[in-house]
C-alpha cells in the first residue's frame, strides 16, 4: 500500500528564516509526486510535480527536490502569506491516477 | 481559481438524511476524483471517474455513491449520513495521460447534526 510521511507536523519560522519541509514515501512504482499548499477551509493548490529522483522545480521562494525515497520543500526567506499547510502526494505507476497524500505540514511564518 | 466549481459550499443537516453533493471539472479535464478530508485524517480517496465510467475506488462506504454525467460533471450522493461524515468533501480533476496533475475544488463543508 502506498504510503506518505510528512515532517514535521508544524514549523514555526521568522520572516526570512530558511528552512524545509520533508515528505518520506513507499509506493510501488512512482509516477509523480505532488506538492499542495492548503489554505484553511480551502482546496489544495497545485505547487509542483516530480516525476523521478533529481528532479528540482522552482517558483518563487519554493524549491522541491525528490530523490527515490523522499521529497524536500524548501522555503527560503519566507514571508507571512506563505503561511498555510502544504501537503505532499504521490502516484503510483501502475493502475489508476488517485493520489496518495500524507497529513501535511502547517507552516506559520511569524512576521 | 483552479477551475473546478464545487456546490454547495456549506451543507448542515440532519442524522439519517441525504445529500448530493455537485462538482463541475476544469474545461476539458476527462477525470474526475472526490476526496474527503477530515480533522483527524488527511485527504482520503473516495472514488474516480473517467468520461463517464468509474475508474477507481478507494475508501468508500456503501452508503456513499457518485456518478459521472455525460457533460463530465460529477454529483456525489451521501445517505443515511451520521455524525462521523461531517467533513470537506472536495473534487478534483485531471486531464488523462502524462499530465497528471489533479486541480482542486474549494469543497464542500459537510455538517452532521
């Protein structure tokens, strides 16, 4: 069964403080791995994609990296509205295109 | 905005009762996906469907049912609903085949009183 980790449950940060998120996996066969940011009481936003170990996408002040087991999401000189919970997912190979997500990271940056 | 339109936004009724949830893809977007999620879990898969057809799923109770018209939008059904399906029920789509990506209504906050 696939599975995702994420740590920590909850980062505080200062305004410009650096830091990243982790998400540890186990799927049989990844196709792609996600990553959600997630306003309270709103629909997870599409961030980035990941399709195989190396692979670094940007945007902004958020950088995600994968290798064969886990996942990174840095965040570099944060800002308050970069506040939410971000989530990761992954999807398997094989079979249909559900995802499989983790419980998520609720990132506060303290201005 | 992610394209995907989710109504109602709210829902509050009664034990026993029934509801129907409605989703409306992106533009072109063929999948359509619905997920629930919960204070104490994550996002928990429910159910996929594909032009039309049911494509996979996952953790759904019997008492929940979807379906998928032949204008790709896709209505949730949820029945004889107890305390314990208070949750977000959100919809996501995706357009088949090598971009996977899955786009995210704003949900549906479901209360059960």
């Amino acid at each position: 069964e696939d599975q995702v980790t994420q740590s920590p449950e909850a980062l505080r940060l200062q305004e410009g403080e650096s830091s990243s998120l982790n998400c540890s996996y186990t799927v049989s066969g990844l196709r792609g791995l996600f990553w959600y940011r997630q306003d309270p009481g709103k629909g997870p936003e599409f961030l980035f994609t990941l399709y195989s170990a190396g692979e670094e996408k940007e945007k902004e002040r958020l950088k995600a990296t994968l290798t064969k087991k886990e996942s990174f999401l840095h965040i570099t000189a944060p800002k308050p509205e970069d506040s939410a919970t971000y989530l990761c997912a992954v999807q398997a190979n094989f079979g249909n295109e559900k995802l499989t997500f983790g419980t998520g990271t609720r990132l506060t940056i303290i201005p | 905005d992610s394209g995907v339109t989710q109504t109602p936004k709210h829902l509050i009724t009664a034990t026993g009762q029934r509801v129907t949830l409605r989703c409306s893809p992106r533009s072109g977007d063929l999948s359509v996906y619905w997920y629930q999620q919960s204070l104490d879990q994550g996002l928990q898969f429910l159910i996929q469907y594909y032009n039309g057809e049911e494509r996979a799923k996952g953790n759904i109770l019997e008492r929940f049912s979807a379906q998928q018209f032949p204008d790709l939008h896709s209505e949730l059904n949820l029945s004889s609903l107890e305390l314990g399906d208070s949750a977000l029920y959100f919809c996501a789509s995706s357009v088949a085949g090598e971009r996977t990506e899955a786009f995210f209504g704003q949900g549906t906050r479901l209360t059960v009183v």
